[in-house]
C-alpha cells in the first residue's frame, strides 16, 4: 500500500531525528493549496523504490535525505546568521568544497587515524634504523673475525705443511713403529678372541639348565591346573544345579506337605487361642484376642512369603565353589611367577648383560682388526714400493737390517702362537718373505672364521632369550590382569613411555601459551582503537 504524503513526510521527519509529529496533526494542512503542493514537494524528494534490502531500508533513505537535509550545525550556524546579520546579511554563500559537519568530523577521525598510522610507522622506522645500526655494527665485527680466522687458518696451514714435510722424511721409521704396534693390537685380539671362545661352552650349559628348569616349572604348573580343572569338573553344572534346585522345590512345596503343615498350623492357633480365651475376660478379651490371631496370621504371610529360595541358595553355593577354584588357580599362577622371578629371570638379565658385553668387545675388536688390515695393506703397498726401489737403485744396509729384525720379530710372535691355530692347519714354516705372509693371509681368514662364529652364537643367544619371553605371555598377562595396582613394580609403564608423557605434558604446557597468546591477540580487537579503524573503514565503503 502506497504512503500518502503527510505519512511521507512524517517518514522523512523521524528520519532525519526531528520532533515526533503524527499524520494526522498536519493533515490540515492539506486543505490548503499551498500547504498541499508544499507537502508534496517535500514528500516528492524521498525516492519511491530503493534497491535495497528490506533491513537496510531506512538507512538508504536516511543517507539519501541527509544530501537535501541541513544538519544540526548548519540549523545551528544559520540560525545565528539570521539572529546577527552582518552587511551582507541577505546574501549567504557556500565556501568552496564546503563539507556537512559529519563528514568534517569523519574526515578529522580518519586524520587523527592517519596521524597514529604515521607515528607508528615512524616508530618503527626508528627501530628498523636502530637496529640496522646494530646489524652494522655486529657486520664489522664479524668482518674483523674472519679476517682474524683466515690468518689463523693461513698460520695452521703453513704449520701443517711444514709437519706433512717433516712426516715425509721419518715415514719409513713411522712405518715399523706401526707394524709393531699392529702386531701388538693383533695379539691382544686373538687373546680377547681365545677367552671368549672358550667361555661359550658354560654358556650353552647354563641355557640348556633355564630351559629344563623352566620346562619343569611348566610341566608342574600345567600339572596343577589340570588338577583344578578335574576338580571342577565333579562340581555340577548349571543345568544340573537347576535339576536339583526343581527336585527340592518340588519335595518341600508338595501339597501334601503344605496340607499337612496348614493343619498343624491351625491346631497350634486354636490351642493358642483357646489358652488365651481361658486366661482372659471373655467380653474384654475377644475382640483383642482377634486383633492378635489376624496380626500373627499376617506376619506367617509375610514369612512365608519370605521363605528360602533354594535356588538363590544353590547359586550362591556354586559360586564359594568358583571362587575356591579361581583361588587355587591364582594360586598355582603366584607360584610359577615366583619361581621364574627368583630362578630364572635374574640369571637370564645377568646373561643378557654379559651377551651385550661381547657386543661391545666383538665391536671394538672389529675395529681393531679394521684397522690392523688397513695398516697390513699399507705394510705390504710399502713393502712392495721398497721392493721395487730395491731392484731399481738398492737398500741400504740400515734399512735391510731394519726389515730382518722387524721381519724376526713378526716370526717369533708367530710361532709363539702358534698354538692358537686352528688344527686343521699345515704345519707352521716360516722360511722366507712370502711364507710370513702367507702367515698372515691365514691368521686374517681365522679372524674372519672366529668373528662369524661370534656373531652365530649371539644371535642364537638372542634368538633362546626371544624364545624364553615369548613363551611368558601368557603368564605375564594374567599376572597384570590380577595385579593389585597397575603402578606397582613390575607394571609400572617403561621409562621410553614415562619420557614420551614428560614430553607431551611439556608440549601441552606449550600449545596453552600459545592459545594463550592467540587469546590476547584476538582480544586486542575488541580495543577501542580497533573499533575507530573498523568505523572508519565502514563509513569509507557508506561513502563509497
């Protein structure tokens, strides 16, 4: 329905914050003719269709009367102008790119924002200025540094040529005094290889006694369960608990017995009240009498009503039984823990421990033997270099007085250890250069036989200990699944899972700072500077 318009112009009033005026006030008004085209032309100004939604309507029209509208200020202003005329008081001209005073207060917001938007800026320029200085300053220092580092270099450079120079001369001698010392680390290894060698045989004889010992653990365990369970198997089910529960219910509720019983019943209440009659007043004590028969009869209601249930009983019986049972169960199972707690699992770690020393050694003696090859190769390569300066230009007498004694010295170790070679060996002839290294050949193939061997047998060990806690699964579960407490040694978690929680309590701790910190930044919003910069930003678009 279309307004009229004095309800236009009424509209348009209350629009632009006038006085409240109703249409009816000034439909008089309308009478007269130029009251009529006067309102007419007022209500004509407000557009009859906005593309808007129906929400933001009156704010459209308020925005498009505020261009026809004088505001406060300017009702203000021209008021004072007509109240205090100057010479020119007729006459009233617009200032060029005159602004209403909204936008001017507007406009003196987004200048005092734009001011604060400067200072920041030039507050943070002076600290990107601060801290470029300081950049500067460490840059040169940093400069100074290398410079001071690439002289040192130079110096450690120049010192280290002159030693690779000095090196150069004394190899040779160099050279013995690293055979001896291969000779010596190689003699220290067959040692440590000939204890450990013979310290395997206890080993197989301890883990052949654990496993007899745990299978005879497991033979009399499985024992005792078995007796258990033939025990229980005497025990009647359920369904012949209830056969039996039916055939007694049925001997105690028969109605003979029931008949038999009401009528002994009756005989003892009719002497009782017979009894009570003879020592009480007849017309008194009748009517009380009564009361007392009907309350006694209530009361042997409700205890026969309370009678025993045979079947409750019989259940609760069988479950003693059960109970009896799952004891002697959790019995049996208490010992055989007990046993492998205090006969096995304590010579098992103890042997685990001396298994991951051999380790440890096997690896250091891997080393060793690593770098007694190495050297070995560096020992022949320069063996056959002096070979060939000897064929070419000769040895000096010095130097082949120095290969005979290094070369004796390496034929006595030798044959000092010769006991340790293995018995399918030819016999031990060292005559010559090549049969020393064909010596040699051999003791590094028997390093290689006896390391395999080493590692054949910690893996086998390895392999009987997997085998060995494996087969406590099924002990160890019912063990956790009756403990007491799931904190108690032995079940408290490990320390990989203890460090794990540590861990993830330090990374929670963390993320709630940061949550923390993300809180306060977005509280920051609600900060009344934040609200200028957004109502600046919504008049802008308005404007635009």
């Amino acid at each position: 329905m279309e307004q009229s318009s004095t309800e236009k112009l009424v509209s348009m009033v209350r629009l632009l914050d006038g006085p409240s005026v109703k249409a009816e006030e000034i439909e008089w008004a309308v009478d007269l003719e130029a009251g009529k085209t006067l309102i007419d032309w007022l209500a004509a100004q407000t557009p009859l269709h906005l593309d808007v939604e129906e929400s933001s309507l009156e704010l459209a029209q308020k925005i498009v009367l505020t261009g026809i509208a004088l505001e406060r200020e300017e009702v203000e202003a021209l008021a004072n102008v007509k109240t205090n005329p100057g010479s020119d008081g007729n006459a009233i001209c617009m200032p060029k790119n005159y602004s209403i005073p909204s936008e001017a207060r507007e406009h003196a917001k987004l200048m005092d924002l734009e001011s604060t938007y400067i200072e920041d800026a030039t507050e943070l320029l002076r600290a990107r200025l601060k801290q470029t200085k300081i950049a500067n300053r460490k840059m040169t220092q940093t400069i100074k540094d290398l410079k001071h580092e690439i002289g040192r270099t130079s110096d450690g450079i120049s010192a280290s040529q002159e030693r690779l120079a000095e090196m150069s001369i004394k190899a040779p001698r160099q050279a013995d005094s690293t055979f001896s010392a291969s000779i010596r680390c190689a003699s220290e290894v067959l040692d440590v290889l000939e204890s450990k060698g013979a310290g395997n045989v206890p080993t197989n004889t301890e883990l052949n006694a654990y496993a007899n010992y745990r299978s005879a653990v497991l033979t009399r365990t499985q024992q005792q369960v078995q007796d258990v369970v033939t025990a229980a198997a005497g025990l009647p089910s359920e369904a012949e608990l209830e056969q039996v529960a039916n055939r007694a219910a049925k001997k105690l509720y028969d109605r003979d017995i029931i008949k038999a019983a009401e009528e002994v019943f009756f005989c003892q209440q009719m002497e009782e009240v017979c009894r009570e009659l003879e020592q009480t007043d007849r017309r008194a004590g009748v009517a009380n009498l009564l009361l007392r028969v009907k309350s006694a009869q209530e009361r042997q209601v409700d205890e026969d009503t309370a009678a025993m249930n045979i079947s409750e009983e019989l259940e609760i019986a069988w479950r003693l039984d059960q109970m009896s049972l799952l004891n002697e169960k959790s019995q049996v199972l208490q010992n055989a823990v007990k046993d492998f707690e205090d006969n096995i699992i304590p010579s098992l770690q103890s042997l685990y421990d001396s298994v991951k020393t051999s380790v440890s050694y096997m690896a250091e003696a891997e080393g060793l033997i690593a770098a007694l090859g190495e050297e070995v190769e560096e020992i022949v390569e320069s063996s056959r270099l002096a070979k060939d300066s000897r064929n070419n230009f000769g040895l000096s007498e010095e130097t082949k007085t120095e290969a005979q004694t290094l070369q004796a010295g390496l034929v006595d170790l030798l044959k000092k250890l010769q006991d340790l070679r293995p018995a399918s060996s030819e016999p031990l002839v060292l005559l010559d250069h090549e049969d020393v290294l064909r010596e040699l050949k051999a003791v590094k193939e028997q390093e290689r036989s006896l390391e395999s061997e080493e590692e054949l047998g910690a893996a086998a060990l390895i392999q009987g200990l997997e085998y060995l806690r494996g087969s406590l699964g099924l002990l160890l579960s019912d063990t956790y699944l009756h403990a007491p407490l799931n904190t108690s040694p032995p079940y408290a978690l490990p320390l990989e899972l203890r460090n794990l929680e540590r861990e993830t309590q330090k990374k929670s701790e963390e993320l709630r700072q940061s949550v923390a910190i993300l809180q306060k930044n977005v509280g920051s919003l609600d900060s009344e500077r934040s609200k200028k910069k957004l109502r600046s930003l919504a008049h802008r678009v308005l404007k635009s």
